[in-house]
C-alpha cells in the first residue's frame, strides 16, 4: 500500500476522529494504527510491533524537546513557587494608574514571556489580576489578553516549546532545516501577528464590541469582579520583583546564545548561517538547564525556596508537560508512518497532485488554513493539528516560497482554532488565570478571533494566488485597518 491512495487514509482517519470524538490522543493512535496494519499487510501483531518501534525511534530522536519541556514546566514552577509573580504585582500596582496603562502592561508582560504559553497564561493571569481589577477591566477582558498575547508570540518567536515543535514536525526524509522553515514561516503567520495588531489597537482604543462590549456593560451594572471563585495560587516564597525578571532574562539570553554555539558561531559561522544552522532542541535544552541552575543559585542560598521546595518543582514540572509530550509523540509517530520508508505518503501526493496543478495549488495556504482551524477547534490542540498537517504540506510542495506560506497557514490556522476552542488547554489556562468564568471567555472572545480569522483567510487568498507571502500580509493589515476605523467610529457614536 505503500505509495498508493491508501497511504492517505492514517492522516485522514485521525483527522476525521478527532473532528467526532474531539478526543486527540485516540484519534492519533487510531490513526497510527491502521497506518500500521496497512504496511504490515493487516497484521495485527506486527502492526504493534511496528507502531511501537516508530514511537520509540521518534521519541528517542526527539529527546532534546521532550527534555527542554521537561525543564520549562520545572522552571514554571519554581517562578510560581517564588512568589516573585505577587511582589511584580504589588509593584506594577503603585505604578499603573490608567486603563490603558494596565491593557498594555498585561500584553508587555506576556510578549515577554514567549518561551511557552502554558508559562505565559499562568504567570500573566496571577501577575495582572489585581492591576486589571482596579483598572476596571473585566476578567474576561483580562483573559482574552492573555490568550491573545500567548500562543501568537510563542507561534512567532524563535526561542519557544512551539518553535522547537514545529521544527520536529517536518518529515527526517525532508532535507531541509526545520528551524530554518520555521523562520520563515514567521512574517506570514497572519493570523499570528494580526491578533497582535488586533489586540494593540483595542487597548490603544480601550474600545469593545460584540459579545464582550455588552458583557463588560453587564458587569458594569452588577458593580462586582466577574471572578470564578476560585481561591488564589498558594505563594510559598518571599521573591522580589527581579526574582521575576531576572530568570525570564536569563533564559532568552543563554538560548539565544546557546543557539549560535550549536550553529557553529563559535566556530567562525557568520550570525545568520549560525542560527539557520543549529538544531533548536539541543540549543534550548542548554538553554533551560543553565537556567534551571542559575535559578537555583538565586532562589536557594537567599531563602527564596528551601531545597526541599525546590525539588518539589521537579516532579509538578514534569506533571504540567506531560500532556503536552503525550500529543507530540503520538503527532511524531504517525508522521513516521507516513514517511518514505513506510507508506510514502509525500510520494503518492507529489506524484498525483504535483506542480502543474496551479489551479488547486495557489489556494492550499486558504485551505490549510481552514482545516487547520476546524481541526484545533475541535480537538483543543494546536500541536496536534500542525503535526499532521505541516508533513502533508511538504508532501505537495517540498520545498520553496509557497511551502513557508502554506507551512504559516498551517500554523495560523492551528493557533485560531486553538483560540475559540473552550476545551484547548491555552483557553482554560487563559480562563484559570484570569480567575475569569470559563464560559464566560469562550463566548466573549470567540467574535474578536473570527473577526482576525476571516482577515487572515483573505490574506491566504491572496498569498496563494499571487505566490508572495507579503502580499497576503498587505492585505490582511488593510482589512484590519479598515475593520478598526469602522468599528471605532461605530462605538465613539454609540458611546
């Protein structure tokens, strides 16, 4: 079966499960498993043996993300733990005096923590709680920053658990650096940078609309915090201000530093070849280790954490990643079953679709975009989506410009769908640090991502047609130009 139409079917069946069942993990493994039986000649044991042979030879070739994961949930913790959240809260409270003020310091704070959205959610959400509360702004306005901010800066930034992700997701037969792709893929992630674009005029504006302008009237009139309920994080550590900051620093700049060792800079490398070059995971698990003993050495010995409390980060890090390292294993797997020395499925769609076909190719980055979004939508994962979706991508193109473009579609599309889904961990960990009624940030938050969505599709429209990803960008920010000076005058009428 190898080469033919049947080498579709695993992606397919795993799409297709995930869309009825919205349950991610069977619906890879399902997937992964037919894929099996279709090579092993509907053998069954054989098919497990070859399943489990493809997941340990993936996990094992990507150790260096699942340990870097591994490392930012422990450091996640250590942060929590510090207290180092509550003493930056107490000071941005004595410094922030505007609405405006506290929109844009929220969105500072998560642009800054980029390594990791499960981080930001968390460590935004506790930080700006009680300079949000006092500014009057809303906990699902509150949580629609932070959701806003989290995913489109991790999607965008080089040093990331999401870039390291999707570096691993092209196939090892693919030829080409997957860091190098992702780079490329970041000016055309539209839907990434417009949420961005999006977010900074409606602060600017301190604006709303839609289904959050008449939520924040009702919570106006209730005169109560639209909290959930739930009590506050338990702070076990006495940290400052720099205990914040100082390890979030840290950690970009030996990544980054760590990153054009690996590429040879040391060496000789120009710059730009040196990061092209190198292998993210490895650069960021050097990264997060020396990180992990800089914290160490300036948490312990001045009392911040004691020992004990220290390595009880090592085990609730580890906790917090593991459904994150579950989806990628799974992802990695059945990319491996529809590699070249399986079922061949880049060679069957190559062969069948091929260049020629302009007429279906100038709207795959629209379509990726798409599916890309109803898949994360239903299923609450964006890496999931991205790790089917990102080999097929290279199955039609291989390699060049409209590969980046489709590769970005693929990404932004997984990143929206993420957004407006309620069971995807970034909205729940959004709604959980804000303190903010689930429900209540789906609903609100959901007209603001189409809006950016529909934007985007047009873009991708454009981008496939004209074969130039900048185009599609062009477009995408006039539409968002033009959206905000209708809406603007809109509300100041209202108003």
């Amino acid at each position: 079966m190898s080469g033919t139409f049947w080498a579709v079917l695993p992606p397919v069946i795993a799409i297709a499960l995930a869309l009825l069942t919205r349950e991610v993990y069977s619906s890879l493994f399902i997937g992964i498993f037919v894929g099996a039986l279709m090579f092993t000649g509907l053998h069954p044991l054989a098919a497990t043996e070859t399943t489990f042979s493809i997941m340990s030879e993936k996990v094992s070739g990507n150790m260096s993300i699942i340990l870097f994961l591994v490392m930012l949930g422990i450091l996640v913790s250590l942060i929590t733990k510090s207290g180092a959240s509550r003493a930056y809260g107490e000071w941005a409270t004595r410094h922030i005096k505007y609405r405006r003020g506290a929109s844009f310091a929220t969105s500072a704070l998560g642009a800054l923590i980029f390594v990791d959205d499960y981080f930001n959610c968390l460590t935004v959400g506790t930080v700006m709680r009680p300079i949000t509360d006092r500014q009057k702004i809303t906990r699902a306005k509150l949580a629609y920053i932070i959701d806003a901010t989290a995913a489109p800066v991790c999607i965008i930034a080089p040093i990331s658990s999401w870039a390291a992700a999707v570096s691993s997701s092209l196939p090892e037969d693919a030829g080409i650096n997957g860091f190098s792709l992702f780079l490329q893929t970041i000016p055309f992630n539209l839907y990434a940078l417009l949420t961005l674009a999006f977010l900074i005029w409606v602060s600017a504006a301190d604006i709303d609309f839609f289904a959050m302008d008449k939520y924040n009237q009702k919570v106006r009139e209730s005169g109560k915090i639209d909290s959930n309920g739930e009590e506050a994080t338990v702070i076990v550590g006495r940290g400052q201000v720099k205990d914040l900051l100082i390890p979030i620093l840290f950690l970009i700049a030996v990544c980054v530093l760590a990153m054009f060792y690996n590429g040879g800079g040391f060496a000789g490398k120009n710059p730009i070849d040196a990061f092209a070059d190198c292998t993210a995971a490895d650069a960021l698990v050097l990264g997060s280790f020396a990180t992990l003993v800089f914290t160490f050495l300036m948490y312990v010995p001045r009392g911040i954490l004691s020992f004990g409390q220290f390595c009880e980060s090592f085990t609730e890090g580890f906790k917090a990643m593991v459904p994150a390292i579950f989806i990628l294993t799974f992802a990695w797997t059945l990319s491996g079953i529809c590699s070249e020395e399986y079922l061949d499925l880049r060679g069957f769609v190559a062969h069948h679709i091929g260049t020629g076909n302009t007429g279906l190719l100038m709207f795959m980055p629209a379509i990726f975009f798409v599916v890309a979004l109803g898949i994360a939508f239903a299923t609450g994962t964006s890496w999931g989506t991205f790790g089917i979706l990102i080999p097929v991508a290279f199955s039609i193109f291989g390699t060049g410009n409209m590969l980046a473009i489709t590769v970005a579609a693929c990404l932004a599309g997984a990143v929206c769908g993420d957004h407006i889904s309620p069971i995807s961990d970034t909205t729940i960990l959004a709604s959980a640090g804000a303190q903010c009624k689930h429900l209540d940030h789906v609903s609100t938050q959901i007209p603001y991502a189409m809006s950016v969505a529909a934007m985007s599709f047009v873009g991708y429209i454009v981008a496939g047609v004209t074969q130039n990803g900048w185009l599609g960008l062009a477009t995408g920010a006039v539409l968002l130009f033009v959206f905000a000076v209708v809406m603007t005058k809109k509300q100041k009428a209202k108003k």
